[in-house]
C-alpha cells in the first residue's frame, strides 16, 4: 500500500504456523523489497507489537530500524519499523 510517493507501507501478511520455520516469510518478504526497489519505492515501513516477537525480529533481520512507537486505540504500545531500500 502507497503511503506517499516513494514510501511502500506493508500492513498484511503472514505465514499459516503449520508451515512456520521453513523460510517462507523470509522468501516472500525479500520478494516484496525487490518488487518495492524496482517499481520506484525508496523506503518500506511497517507496525508491529513487542507480543508478536517473531515478526519484529523478522523485520529487524531484514534490516527494518526501529523509528518510533505509539499507544493504540486499545492501549497496546505498537512500534513503527521502516527500512531503506
């Protein structure tokens, strides 16, 4: 999903747990920052919450910085992660 021009926000995604710790989120995650490069996008950014630890360590992996952190509408702390492309 566009954010703005050159900016790609990655919002869905995830892998069903009977297929989990085989790469798959890994695989299709470099295949969207490769699409994201080549159609033009300069910066990827996502959310996520400190509960769901393998998808921010996923993200910091991949190379996503931590940028900033916010309190939901349901008092949940979610934290802002974007990675330069």
């Amino acid at each position: 999903m566009a954010m703005k021009e050159k900016h790609f926000y990655s919002w869905i995604g995830g892998v069903h747990p009977t297929y989990r710790k085989q790469g798959i989120s890994s695989k299709l995650m470099r295949m969207q920052h490769k699409w994201c490069k080549e159609n033009g996008y300069k910066t990827i950014q996502t959310k996520t919450k400190n509960k769901w630890r393998n998808m921010l360590m996923l993200n910091i992996k991949h190379e996503f910085n931590i940028i900033g952190t916010y309190t939901d509408e349901k008092g949940e702390t979610k934290i802002i992660l974007e990675k330069t492309l």
